[in-house]
C-alpha cells in the first residue's frame, strides 16, 4: 500500500510539473488566445482609415469581400519587395456611391512596429473579383493584378505598381517625411496612389474562377498575363497576352479561340508535352449546341497560337455525349491530357448508354497531338480504371445498384448485338458498413477510404482479359478533387 501511495505522489508531481492548464479555472481554459499587439496595431490603423475615407467622403465605409482566386482574405500579408519577410498588410474597403468605391490599402510596419499606410489603389465596380501578386517589370517590386467586377456579368483587369512612389530610404536622405513615418497618411494622397499601368475588358469562366492567367507564356523568365475575353456573339472571343516592354505594359499578341463559344466553363494554365514543356493555356468552353470545346494556345516563333483550330476556326478537340471529364493530368506527367470519350456499345434493350470510354491525349510545341492512355472513369462513385489496349471494341459496361450501400461496376466481353455480354470483371464501391454484409470471399480490396471501401473480383470462366489482381490494383485509381476544382 505504501508503494501504492508514493506511485501516486509522483505522478500528481509530475501532473504539476508538465501541465498547470489541468488546474485552471473553466473560464481560463475557454478563453479566446489572446490577439498579438503588431494585430491590434494593425486593426487600429485599419479602423482610423475607414473613419476617416468615411468622413471625407461621407459614407459608410465597408470591408470588400474577394470573390476569387487563392487570395480571399481580407487581409492579406504579402511580401511586396521581394526581401523575403511578408512586410506589407494589405485590406480591401468600399465606399458605396462614389466614383472609384473599391480601395485597396497597402501598411507597413516601421520600426517601432506601428503601421502606416503605404500605398492605395483605387477602381472602379462593385466588387474585387480577384487579385494575384506579381513582379512584372523587372524592378524587383511585386504589382497588383485586380481583377474588378464592374457589375453582374462585366469585368475588368487592372494592373497597378507602387515603383514610383518615393521609397522610404531615399525620402530619409532627402531630409522628407516619408508617408511609413506617419501614424496614418490622409487616404488618397496623390504620393500613395499606385500607377495604374493596365486596364481592359476580361471575362471569367462559369466554374467560378478569374478568366486571367499569370504565366512566363514566352519563356524569358518575366511574367505575363493572358486575358481571356468572350465575345457574347460567338465568333470574337480572345485570349490577349499582356507583358513589359519598352517600359510598360504591352499587348504582346493575341489569338482568337473557337468560333461559336457562348460560354467559358474553365481556363487553367499548364504545359505542352515535349523535351523543354512550354507552357500553353487550355481554355474549355460551351457551343449553342451544349458541346464542350478545348482550345490549347501556346506560343510559338513570336506569336500566340491556337493549336487546335480546323479550317474552320473551330477546335478539333470537341467532347460530346459526355461532358462529365475535363482536361486533367492523367498520368501526373505534368503536362495535361484532353479527354475524348467514346460510348460503349448496349446490348438490347437498356435503357442506359451512359458508359463511355476516355482517350487522353497530349499537344506538343508543334501542334501535334499524341494518345496517352484510355480510362473507364465513373466520376458519381469516385473512380477511374486505365484500359488495356486489348479491350479496345472488346467489352460494355453496365452496373448494378440494387443492394443499398453497395454499387456494383461489371466489365463484360461484347459478343455482338445479338449475344448476351459475358461477365468478367465487377468493380463494388460500399460503405464500410456493408464491407462485412456485402463482400464474399473471391472479392478483394482495391482501395480504403474513410468512408468507403473499392473491392473487385474476377468472374469465374469469364472472358480472358490479361490482367490479374496486381495489375488491377496498378490500373485502378480514385478520382482527386482537385483535379475537378483547381
């Protein structure tokens, strides 16, 4: 008993010694952390602008929510200077009913760690769509590419830069104020506005994403910016290529996308295949007719082409049936792969046709289009199979879903019109729940997930389709959503 006693002194002891948060009080383990002083500086400077662009102006002063893009914050620590220390706070306000209501405000902390305003850029619109960072003309300042929503469905592109403001080293040994010295500097003020070196009409996409590219489309290690504009007629829509030359910021080329688009679905900027990978823009839009398009551009000796227009200036790469794949790097190669489906023969009098095989191909820098692979992809259940060559005019598919839980996926061998297809293979996607009620021995497992668990099985005396189970489990893949919503 005595050992037992001095057993529990020690661990009480060490309790004492390596958590004292086990003896607070309710209230102090519920606490909110507390906020850093360089925040509340922050936020306090924040507030004094808002009060007085209010005043000034004589309006309610509201934050502005980003729509867009992989900057949304609303506020946003960026380093603007390329030191590698993320010194510049930014934050985005409205002034509703005044000309130019969208502010962008730029602080910096000095070095007393108070912060001033730096910088502001004023737009036009109801809204800031989305915004990106960029060095764009070689001075070693990273622009703001703004992506302003001028009203439902009307868009506009600004590209601003602070390089010309007085920077702070040079207005010291100047004997000047520098506008960092100040507490806050009057919202405005002509030495803090950003110049304005881009302004133009650009579309965005339907999946919700900017119709603007930041890439090194030329490859000459600076950063262009490619505008994709619809033309709601169909037949003028436009990928316009922007960079610096001569001192500002150039339309550098331009080439139109396939006649007849009424709508862009999705714009993602990737790679050609071939030795060096240049990059290309892969634009997927919408026909009258609902058929999806794929225009490639990429540059080549000087210009920006579209490499996949027929005589006709429409794109060869059209998806029709199914539209439910999109251009995806399919075999994580790093160039993206274009989709082309083919429907699978139906044996009598199904009602269902939806099975489709998908042939990816890649473009290279010469515009030549290569096969890579062929895939079965059932996006509802989350997953796609790479098809041997062999099964080419070889097999239908239909599928089961009978039993709730548990959705069956069956490869058979087409014999023809008039003959039943011949079960060889069934892919079952079930919920771990099912995983004991539903399996039987000859299954085995493909892939587990949280939630899910991918099983398959060979049919016995079914057609001889050249794979085995490790082969399967190679071929067999689930789908990412990033692939779908990047």
């Amino acid at each position: 008993m005595e050992k037992k006693r001095t057993a529990l002194g020690l661990i009480l002891a060490v309790m004492l010694t390596v958590s004292g948060c086990l003896f607070r009080s309710p209230a102090e383990l519920y606490r909110q952390p507390e906020k850093s002083a360089g925040y509340e500086q922050l936020n306090a400077a924040i507030r004094q602008v808002k009060n007085s662009l209010g005043a000034e102006l004589g309006v309610q002063v509201e934050d502005a929510a980003i729509m867009s893009g992989d900057n949304t914050n609303t506020i946003q620590l960026q380093d603007l200077d390329g030191d590698g220390r993320r010194e510049s706070a930014l934050t985005f306000l409205r002034a509703p009913g005044v000309e130019k209501p969208m502010r962008i405000y730029i602080f910096t902390q000095d070095e007393e760690e108070a912060y001033a305003v730096t910088g502001v850029v004023e737009g036009e619109g109801s809204a800031i769509y989305a915004i990106d960072y960029a060095q764009l003309n070689g001075e070693g300042r990273k622009e703001l590419v703004v992506h302003w929503q001028i009203s439902s469905g009307a868009y506009q592109l600004g590209v601003y830069t602070f390089d010309e403001l007085l920077p702070r080293e040079s207005a010291a040994q100047n004997g000047q104020s520098s506008p960092v010295q100040e507490a806050v500097s009057p919202p405005g003020r002509a030495e803090l506005t950003a110049v304005e070196l881009l302004l133009t009409r650009c579309s965005v996409a339907a999946d919700g994403s900017s119709g603007v590219r930041l890439m090194d489309m030329d490859q000459d290690t600076r950063t262009e910016i490619a505008v994709t504009r619809l033309d709601p007629g169909g037949m003028n829509s436009t990928v316009e290529l922007y960079g610096w030359r001569n001192g500002g910021m150039r339309s550098l080329a331009s080439a139109g996308l396939s006649n007849g688009v009424t709508a862009l679905n999705r714009i993602r900027s990737n790679y050609l295949a071939g030795e060096y990978r240049p990059p290309a823009l892969y634009v997927t839009g919408t026909l009258a007719d609902n058929r999806r398009i794929i225009d490639v551009l990429a540059w080549m000796d000087g210009e920006l082409v579209n490499l996949t227009l027929d005589e006709a200036g429409v794109s060869r790469e059209v998806i029709q049936g199914y539209t439910e794949v999109i251009p995806t790097d399919i075999n994580d190669d790093y160039v993206v792969e274009l989709p082309c489906p083919t429907p699978l023969p139906v044996y009598g009098e199904s009602s269902s046709n939806n099975f489709w095989l998908i042939d990816w191909s890649q473009y290279d820098s010469r515009g030549n289009r290569n096969h890579v692979l062929t895939t079965y992809h059932n996006v509802s259940d989350g997953w796609y199979l790479e098809i041997p060559g062999s099964w080419r005019d070889q097999i239908t598919i239909s599928r089961n879903d009978q039993v709730t839980g548990l959705r069956e996926v069956i490869f058979s061998q087409w014999r023809g019109a008039d003959r039943e297809p011949k079960p060889f293979l069934s892919i079952y996607r079930l919920s771990t729940n099912r995983t004991g009620a539903g399996a039987d021995s000859s299954w085995f497992i493909l892939r587990e997930e949280e939630n899910v668990v991918y099983a398959a099985r060979f049919h016995p005396g079914g057609w001889n389709s050249g794979l085995e189970e490790m082969d399967l489990l190679e071929r067999f893949k689930t789908i990412q959503t990033s692939w779908y919503y990047e």
